[in-house]
C-alpha cells in the first residue's frame, strides 16, 4: 500500500476564504440559531464575509466553528453541516477538480492544492491492491471541536466527491468516537460506519479512480489550475507575516511587546507591519490572542500551574484579567477548559 499523494500542507493553520464562514453563519439561521454569535469572537463582518476577495487567518474560522458547536454540537448537526459544502462552495478549486478527467486526477489536484480548502482534518489518501482509503489526521485539532470537525469535513469530502461522481459509494466507514445514533451517519454516508475503532477512515473501490468524470474538460481544468496556483502562491506569502509575528510572540512566552518592537524586529514600519497583517486577513491583537490562547491552553492541560501561574506566565497583571479573555476566546473559564480538555483525551470509559 502506499500513498496516492501527500497533502500539501500537514496541518489546518492556512490562510482561506470567507464562504465556509458565511455557509456556517447560514446554516445557524437556518435552523433558528443566533447568527450573530457566530461572529462575535472574530474581527468578521456581514459586509466582509459577502466580498469573496477576503483572505481569513484559520483561527478566525476555527471561532465560528466554535460557537456553532456550542450552539448545537451534535453529531447531527455536524454531519448535516458538512453536507451543505458542496464542489461550488470551492469556486475556483472545486471547478479544477470537477473539471478533471478521472477521480484520481481530481483527488491529486485536491491534495496538492488542500489549502485552497476549507478542512481542519488533513486527509491521507492510501491505495492498495484491492481498497482505496481515505483517513483523516485530527490529531493537531483542538480537542473541544475535533469530533465536531472530524464529521463535518468527512460529510464534506464525501459530498463533493458525490458531485464529481455521482454513482460512487463508500465499501466500509469507521470512527474512534462511540455513539448510539446511527441514523445521520448512514444519511450522510450511505452505509453503517463502524464505531470505536482506531481511526477515522473510509475506504472505496481502487476501481473508482480510473473512472472518468462527467463534467470533464481539458480546456477548463487547464484554466483553473491556472488560477489556482496563482491563489495559492498568494495565500503561502501572506501567511508568512502572520506566522512571523506568531513566532516572536511564541518566544516572548505570550506577554504582549506591542506592536511597535514586534514591527522593529521585522525590519517594518508599524504602518506596513498593520497594513500586511490586514492583507492575510489579520490583525496584530488577533495573533496576540491566538498565541496566548495556544499557550494558555497548553499550560493548561499540564494540570501542574493553576491559573494565576499561568495568566503570570502570559504577561496579565491580575488572573481576573486572563479569565475574562479566556472566556472570550473558547467560551468557557480555564478551569472548566482544563477539565475538559483532559476528559476529551482520555475518552470514552472503556475505551
């Protein structure tokens, strides 16, 4: 068995569009849930979700689905979530792939441009002799979400994949996780998934590559490539301010320089420092943020520092101070979060 391709990127924190944000803030209004709330955790608007132009950071993303999943978390939803991402949500990315002559055309595309999606989960792509499958790496996704996200982007994948070629089935599914609903899986899937298992994986017929694709076409998936490898040069440049001023922030532990002496270390005037960070769909508070968050969360699931320790550790003068942005940023205090976070990585009794 080896694999059919390796992803571009190994984990979920590229650059990416608005249009899964603003499918997820339907979704919620769809089904009675407050929108708005969505938002509430990021520097997004309405107005910026509707310009297709915008870049977002994955954090911002990753905050929506937040607080979608504490509005409703349930496996159902999750799954239903993902059926809603369908070829065209993609825009360009998705039409290459369309486009493409065979299923194994368009999965390569897939994997070389995977940061042109909008998935948190990386996916693993392994032919064997007689299987094709498809495991998805959440390992480096935030525990609080990962359950959440590891049946949105499956549902998500699947249903794209329905739209390249409608008559494809799935042979065998399974989840780590256990459940004692079975109903949405086998909606979204087609087939009864198999639960407590030591990954998330499907698996097809090998046969299904060769297939060719009905809306096939040279000329356009040429164009789209095109296009696609434009954008993705683009986002891989943007990201690097972002990522530089993560690092520096990493190094200083969390404790907020200013972004003054963050923009004389990069050799940058404050001005193009804010203006480049705008371009990645960022702004410098919002990497604070993210980095003490990070950090915090870490230190939290040591179970060794208390919370005064670590909001010390982060630069806050008074833990009233740490508690508050901790809140704001995942919802819940950090106490709450550390108990949580060690009950999600121990799992299931019995497991």
């Amino acid at each position: 068995m080896a694999e059919l391709a390796a992803p571009a990127v190994g984990d979920w924190d590229f650059p990416r569009g608005t249009a899964s944000i603003e499918l997820m803030t339907r979704f919620a209004a769809e089904r009675g849930l407050p929108g708005g709330r969505l938002l509430a955790n990021t520097t997004l608007t309405p107005e910026l979700l509707a310009d297709p132009a915008v870049q977002v950071d994955a954090r911002q993303e990753l905050a929506v689905v937040r607080a979608l999943a504490d509005l409703d978390g349930s496996d159902a939803a999750a799954l239903e979530l993902g059926r809603r991402y369908r070829v065209t949500t993609f825009g360009i990315f998705g039409f290459a792939c369309i486009s493409s002559p065979t299923l194994r055309d368009a999965m390569l595309f897939a994997l070389r441009y995977f940061d042109l999606s909008f998935a948190f989960c990386i996916p693993h792509v392994v032919l064997g002799a007689d299987r094709l499958t498809l495991e998805l790496d959440d390992s480096r996704v935030p525990a609080d979400v990962a359950r959440f996200l590891v049946l949105r982007d499956l549902a998500a994948i699947f249903a794209v994949m329905r739209d390249l070629l409608p008559e494809i089935a799935l042979d065998e599914l399974t989840f780590r996780h256990e459940t004692a609903t079975v109903e949405p899986y086998r909606a979204a899937f087609g087939v009864r998934p198999r639960f407590g298992a030591d990954a998330c994986r499907a698996t097809l017929d090998p046969a299904l590559l060769s297939r060719p694709l009905p809306q096939a076409n040279d000329q356009t998936v040429a164009l789209c490539a095109a296009q696609c490898e434009a954008l993705v040069t683009r986002r891989r440049q943007r990201s690097g301010i972002s990522q530089q001023v993560r690092e520096r922030l990493v190094r200083l532990g969390g404790v907020d320089a200013g972004m003054d002496e963050i923009a004389r270390q990069l050799t940058l005037s404050t001005r193009t420092l804010r203006r480049r960070l705008t371009e990645a769909g960022t702004s410098y508070r919002a990497l604070v943020d993210e980095v003490r968050q990070t950090l915090a969360e870490e230190l939290l699931d040591t179970g060794v520092l208390s919370v005064e320790d670590v909001a010390y550790r982060l630069g806050y003068a008074e833990a009233s101070s740490f508690i508050h942005a901790f809140k704001r940023w995942t919802g819940m205090t950090p106490a709450a979060f550390a108990r949580r976070f060690r009950a999600a990585r121990r799992g299931p009794p019995g497991r």
